[in-house]
C-alpha cells in the first residue's frame, strides 16, 4: 500500500484580502485600528492565564515600552507586506521561535488571534466615520485566520461567525478578576500615558477607562467609569472620526501610515526584526545555523510522531545518532545531582521503587511526567534543570564526532529550546494530529485526556513544519517512510 500523499500547503491568502486589510489599517483607519488594537491587548489581559504568563515573563512590567511596540510593529509589518510576503513569513517565524519559549495554550492563541478581528469590528462600528463593510470584515477574518495557520493553531474557526462566537464566548467564560490581570493592565496603562505631562494623565486614565465595558472593568478590577463619562468618551471619539475623515476627502492620503513606518519610543525613527523580542531571548533568536563542513541533520518532530523509526533507519545506513531523549535520561540516571535535585524537590511522590542505597536512588519515571506534564511551571523547572546537562552532551559527542561527514542529532524539542544552531539543516518527521495522539496513547498506555496534555506541552507539528528544511511524511507504512531517506540524504 502507498503512503498517502503529502499534504498540500494552505492556500495562500487570496490577493482581494491583503490588499482590502492593507487600505484599512494604512490609509483608512490607521488611527482607529492602532487603537482598537490597544484595547484588543487590554482585554487580552482579563484572561488570568494569560496575564499571569505575562507577569511571571517579567516582559510587561520590565519594559512594557518595548513590548507595545515589538508587538505593534510585528503586527503592522504583516498588515503593510500580507502573511505570505516574504517580510510576513519572517515576522511570523520570529513569533513562533518567541512564543515557543513559553507554554501558551492553543485556546490562549485562539482567543487573541480572534481579538485582532473582533475589536477592530467593534471600534469602527461604534467610533469611526464609518463601520467596515461585510467584504471587509471577512478580508479581516481571512487575513488573520491566515496568520493563525502560519503559527501552527490548532482548531481555528472556518468562519467570520464562528470566530466572533469563540471571542464572545471567552469574554463571557473566562474574563474573570486576578491580581496579575491588574498588574500587566496597571504596568501598560502607566506606559501608555507615559508621553503626556504629569498633570494630563490621571484625566486621561479616566478617560481610556470611559472605553471599558463592565465584564473588562471588573476583569481588570478598575472602577467603572460613570455612564456620563463612557457617553462623553464615546461621542468624542465619533467626532474624531468623522473631522479626520473630512480632512482625509480634502487632502486625500498620498502614503501609508503604518505603525511601523513611524518613530517608536523604543527604536527611533527605523528598526530591524532582529531587534524584537525579550532582551534575554535575543541572542538565542540570532543564532545562525551550523556552517561547518560536517553535514548536521536536526531530526525533530512531536512525541509519537515517528522520529526514533527514522532515527533507527538513519542508524542503520551507518550514520551516529545523537538521542537527546538518551541524553536527558541518563542525566536523571540514579545517583545523578540532577536526581537529587528532583527527589529534594518531589520527594515520595517521584522516589524510585527499587529503593536501595539513598546514594544511589532513581526515579519513577512516569509519576514525574504525571507531575511536570499536569503542570506548566513544573515542567519548566524541569526542563530548566535537565536542557544545560543534554546540551553539554551534545557538544561533547559532536567534539568526539568531529571527523564524521555526517552526524544526526535526534531532538524532540529542537525548536522549543533553540537548538538549530547546533544542526546545518532541520528534518521533521511528522503525521497526522490523529494519528499522533493514538500512537502516543497506545505506546505509553495513556487515557486521552492525559495524552492530550503531553501533545499540548509541545509546539504543534503544523508550527514545526514551517520552520523545518525537510517533511518525513510519517503517515502511511514503514517501509514508505525508509523510501524518504534516500533522497534527502543524497
């Protein structure tokens, strides 16, 4: 039997909808929808998962300066070039590398990928000179569906409806008081009106608060402004629309007006995307890929997807291969600092059942991935101890392998960590999301809900894959996936 055959690419984004999304937010409404956008991120905030992930990153309360404006930049260069320009490919893959350093939910995705199509529909119907067509509402909704499959989303709605239903649904379900929604809100208000004179911004901080409906305000835990307030704001911002567009008829715009074609605060009058990013990340995000002679093969992919098949096929055409799952089990090798390290911490919970000599103690292996696989910050811890140890070994291996023309290097989480600079060239090896989740349940004897966990704790295979030099289509029978090798090796 034949492998099915590999998956075509999305199809690209029909040209109608770049450029109808290119006029709105450049020549249109590039005032309205910078600031529709302000409030999109604000309600973003009343999600305690997400804030809470934005407050234990340090990024909004550190340097909220720079991360309004790498956000408003990124977002704006895919407005100005389209997601599958060249330019937005690029911003989209320094999006994935950022956000594959944090363990941000699919449903967190969803709901502020669908912000960026809800609030400027919502802004321009209640404030701006004129509401967007229904052309121009789906061109909105292609053009960031778009952008979420370039990110690997998961599950996306197929419809403008369907995505406003998740919006709404969200903000009714989940929009709910905790101290980190006002802390991230408190550190972004601050910086936002960190432009004006000191006497101006608490009249100002009133008045950004008379654009906040109740669920917002009590999500945020900031007094709601009084109706006379909110009326005052709101007729003012219609007013604003309607003079801009008087001056817009009479001196028509002869440029565009992006937020990235602008000075920033933090960047001046240009800026570079090898500049955006948290400041500890920026190094890592630079990092070229290997430009030795050695031939280094990155063989990544997600749990149960086939990569050990094809690291055993590669092993077996005599090439050395470098297991990092090898590597991080022997550093949890009983009797290891990095044991000791875990059973201090766990205690009985994780304590091997051989028991024997203290000194010597191991771990069970699967009630530790029931605590770190259950628990993001745990996991984290975990993967904090565990990555320099398996780094080490690779660096000391490839030393020792240094005459070799060709060495595999067998990493689950190549991308998730950063570790493309060791390797010349990526291969994912990569199936079915179906598929995947069934391999994985019956080679662990996992129950679904646990198995989900443990795919959800890694970066989807559609993220990898636009990422990876090479696809291994790992869907169909063995020996269709052996007959892959031989051209990519040539």
């Amino acid at each position: 039997m034949a492998a099915p055959p590999e998956p075509a690419p999305a199809a690209g984004l029909d040209p109608e909808a770049v450029a109808l999304c290119h006029r709105l937010a450049g020549f249109d409404f590039p005032w309205d929808i910078t600031r529709a956008l302000e409030l999109a991120l604000l309600k973003t905030f009343c999600v305690p998962s997400i804030s809470g992930l934005l407050q234990r990153s340090g990024e909004f309360e550190q340097r909220p300066r720079k991360r309004y404006d790498d956000t408003g930049l990124m977002v704006a260069e895919m407005l100005r070039h389209g997601p599958d320009s060249a330019a937005g490919i690029a911003v989209i893959e320094r999006m994935n590398r950022i956000h594959g350093s944090y363990a941000i939910s699919n449903d967190d995705f969803l709901y502020v990928l669908s912000t960026f199509v809800a609030e400027p529909i919502r802004w321009l119907d209640r404030y701006g000179w004129r509401p967007l067509s229904a052309e121009e509402q789906r061109a909105l909704f292609r053009f960031w569906r778009r952008v979420g499959e370039r990110m690997g989303l998961r599950e996306l709605p197929a419809s403008l409806e369907a995505l406003l239903a998740l919006n709404g649904r969200v903000e009714r379900e989940v929009f709910r008081p905790a101290a980190s929604n006002r802390r991230i809100a408190e550190a972004t208000l601050t910086m936002l009106l960190n432009d004006w004179p000191a006497p101006l911004r608490p009249g100002l901080a009133g008045l950004l608060r008379g654009l906040l409906d109740p669920p917002v305000a009590d999500s945020l835990q900031w007094p709601l402004a009084p109706a006379w307030r909110r009326g005052l704001v709101r007729a003012a911002l219609r007013t604003r629309s309607r003079l801009a567009n008087l001056g817009q008829r009479l001196r028509p715009p002869r440029a565009s007006r992006f937020y990235s074609e602008r000075p920033t605060p933090s960047y001046g009058e240009s800026f570079r995307l090898e500049q955006l990013g948290p400041p500890a990340m920026l190094e890592r995000l630079e990092r070229p890929r290997w430009r030795g002679t050695q031939r280094r093969l990155g063989l990544t992919g997600g749990i149960a997807s086939g990569k050990s098949s094809v690291g055993a096929l590669l092993a077996g055409r005599g090439l050395p291969v470098l297991d990092a799952d090898r590597f991080a089990r022997e550093a949890l090798a009983p009797g290891s600092a990095a044991t000791r390290a875990v059973l201090e911490r766990y205690g009985e919970r994780v304590r091997g059942a051989e028991g024997g000599d203290p000194a010597a103690e191991g771990l069970d292996r699967a009630a530790l991935g029931r605590i770190v696989f259950a628990d993001a910050a745990e996991r984290r811890w975990l993967e904090g101890l565990v990555h320099p140890l398996v780094r080490q070994r690779f660096e000391a291996e490839l030393a020792a392998l240094a005459a070799a023309p060709v060495v595999v290097l067998m990493i689950p989480l190549l991308f998730e960590v950063g570790l493309e600079e060791l390797c010349s060239e990526v291969w994912l090896v990569a199936c079915d999301e179906e598929q995947q989740l069934q391999r994985l349940m019956a080679r662990d004897g996992l129950a679904e809900a646990e198995a989900r966990a443990r795919l959800a704790a890694q970066w989807p295979l559609a993220r990898k894959r636009a990422l990876a030099d090479r696809v291994i289509d790992n869907r169909g029978r063995p020996e269709a996936l052996a007959a892959q090798l031989g051209p990519l090796l040539a």
